[in-house]
C-alpha cells in the first residue's frame, strides 16, 4: 500500500481526525481498551484499508463503535437480553454480537459476510467524542498489525503502523488495558474474556453464563493461533526465572502488580510485555507469574495463553 505521512494528533484536533474519518481516511483512535484503528464502517475501500494497514491475512468480522444506543439500534436487533445488556454496561468494556438489521448500510467487509455484527459504545471520552463529531459507524480492530501486541498508547500505534494510517489520536494510555469482553446474545453466551469481567455480566442475567469461546481464527477452529505475541518465546505460571514478568509477591524485572490487583496488571499487560520483549536477549523466554482466573484474570490468561501459542512459521 502506498506510504502515508502518519498525523500525530492530540484532544485539540478532534476535529480533524473525524474529518479524516469522514473522508475515508485510517485513524487510531483511543478507547478504554485498548487503541482502535478506526474507518468509516459503511465504507468498504476505507474498511478494506484497514485489513490491509494491519496484513491481516484473513476476512475476521471487526466490531463497529457507536456513539449511542438509538444508533446501534438503526444497525442490529436487540432482544430483551441484549438491551438489558447494553443498558447496564454501556458505555463500557462490552461488544455485543447481535442480528443485522435490513437497512443498515454497513460495509459487508465489517461482518465478513455474516448476518450478525459485533457493536460496542466505548467510554474513553475521547472515544465518544469522536464517534459523536463523525456521525458514522466506524469499524475499529485494534490498532496494531496482525498477530502483535495490542496497542494501550499511541506510541505503541506509531511503532507498528507508522506510514501505514493517516492518523493517531493520543490521549494516553488506555485504563483498562486489555480487549473488550464480546458477548452473543439468543442464547446469552461469552465469545471472548475481556475488560469487563464475566462476574459482572452474570450478576446483570442472574446465571452462570455459558462459554462458546473462539478463537480469533474462525477459519481454524479449535486451533490455538499465536497472537498478541511478543518476539521473545513466553512461559506461563512460572515461579522463577532468569526473565521473569511477576504478579504479586513473585516479583520479576517487571511486575504487572505488586499488590496482586487484577485492574493493575491488566492495565500494564501489553505495555509490560513489549518491555520484557525490548529486554530478552536471542532465545530467552519470557517467563510468566501465575495469574489468577477471577474477574480480569480471565482476559489476561487467555491473552498470555495466546502469547505463549506455538508460532506459525
Ligand atoms: O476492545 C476491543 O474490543 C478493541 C477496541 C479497539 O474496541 N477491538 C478489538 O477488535 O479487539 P479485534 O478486531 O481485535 O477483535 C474483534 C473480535 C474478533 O475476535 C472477531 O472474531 C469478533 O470480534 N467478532 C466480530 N464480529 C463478530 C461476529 N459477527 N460474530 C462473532 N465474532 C465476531
Ligand atoms: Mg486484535
């Protein structure tokens, strides 16, 4: 693809960057998560750039920002679950996969040809900001190319897809750190752990809820594909370690929280991670402290486990 001169762009030039959107430009963006990598959703040559800016080798569905409920509502059905949903953690770190609705003019690109569309309400003000000063849909997968880290700052945007988008909007680092939780509706299940806990969601429906848990490849199912992966090689509940990122009392160079608060080491995980890869030597590992599986642990595990995935060449 042709070289772009990237825009570093700050709070003051909302403006522009929805500009940018509206012209069918690329533009990372910050949510609460994690930066997205936003376009104009019902245009499919600025959705196609996206895929293209990121490699992303396959068609994967990428969810579609909103601004509010009353425009989900002009894209997909909400059931009384879904809307119940929405109502009680939106704005927030949840995606909800729902039926499209006829009419509702997104790009097929965004759903990969599927009849349903994955739709979050960010709350990072800036976020909501410009979705509301753009107007439109705007399909965002994270901000990073395909297969690395997530990025939680902008710097992390520039270093992976400089030249590659027409612009980054910085205002810091992303609160919650790791991707949103996405959830189906009809029947009420969880497709992927995320920023919002799963205890959380199930004292909201008042039961257990059931896993359908995909991974981030539809097109190999059942196969644990490397992803979010740093270049060093990863280990998971490790004790010690000559490279070791510690959780809590087992302390490492870096440690995701001394006093063992999921909150806080979900919030350091990617950044960690880049720093522990810029510190491995040739060949090291970076090994792992147990992290527990309650609230947030969920989504850090299932990031690390996917970390750690033997590599595809
Ligand atoms: O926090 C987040 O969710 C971030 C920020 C930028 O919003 N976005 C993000 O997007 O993580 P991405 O593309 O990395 O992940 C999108 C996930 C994929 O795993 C995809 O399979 C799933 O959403 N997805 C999207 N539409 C779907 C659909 N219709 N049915 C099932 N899964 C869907
Ligand atoms: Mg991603």
């Amino acid at each position: 693809m042709a070289s772009l001169q990237t825009l570093s762009l700050g709070p003051a030039d909302l403006a522009k960057a929805s500009k940018l959107l509206q012209d069918g430009g690329l533009v990372a963006f910050p949510t609460e998560t994690v930066y997205g990598l936003g376009a104009d959703a019902r245009n499919g040559t600025a959705v196609a750039a996206i895929y293209a800016a990121k490699g992303r080798p396959s068609f994967n569905p990428l969810i579609v920002h909103v601004a509010s409920l009353e425009q989900a509502e002009t894209l997909a059905h909400f059931d009384d679950d879904a809307r119940a949903l929405a109502q009680a953690f939106w704005p927030g770190p949840l995606s909800l996969v729902l039926p499209l609705k006829d009419g509702h003019g997104l790009s097929s690109l965004v759903t990969a040809g599927l009849d349903t569309v994955a739709i979050r309400m960010p709350a990072q003000k800036l976020a909501r900001d410009l979705l509301l000063a753009a107007g439109c849909p705007v399909a965002a997968p994270s901000a990073n190319p395909s297969g690395q880290i997530s990025p939680t700052k902008a710097a992390h945007v520039l270093s992976g897809l400089s030249g590659r988008i027409d612009a980054v909007l910085d205002d810091g680092p992303c609160e919650v750190g790791v991707e949103s939780t996405i959830v189906a509706t009809n029947p009420v299940r969880l497709l992927r752990p995320g920023g919002l806990p799963v205890e959380a969601l199930e004292a909201a429906i008042g039961h257990p809820l059931p896993q359908d848990l995909n991974p981030d490849t539809p097109n190999a199912p059942g196969q644990l594909t490397s992803h979010y992966a740093p270049n060093a090689r990863v280990a998971l509940n490790q004790r010690e370690g000559a490279l070791m990122l510690g959780f809590g009392a087992i302390d490492g160079q870096l440690n995701l929280s001394q006093s063992g608060d999921l909150h806080e080491a979900a919030a350091n995980l990617f950044a960690m991670l880049r720093q522990m890869d810029a510190l491995a030597d040739d060949g090291q590992t970076i090994n792992v402290a147990p992290i527990p599986m309650t609230g947030l642990g969920l989504a850090i595990n299932d990031r690390l486990t996917r970390a750690a995935a033997p590599r595809s060449g």
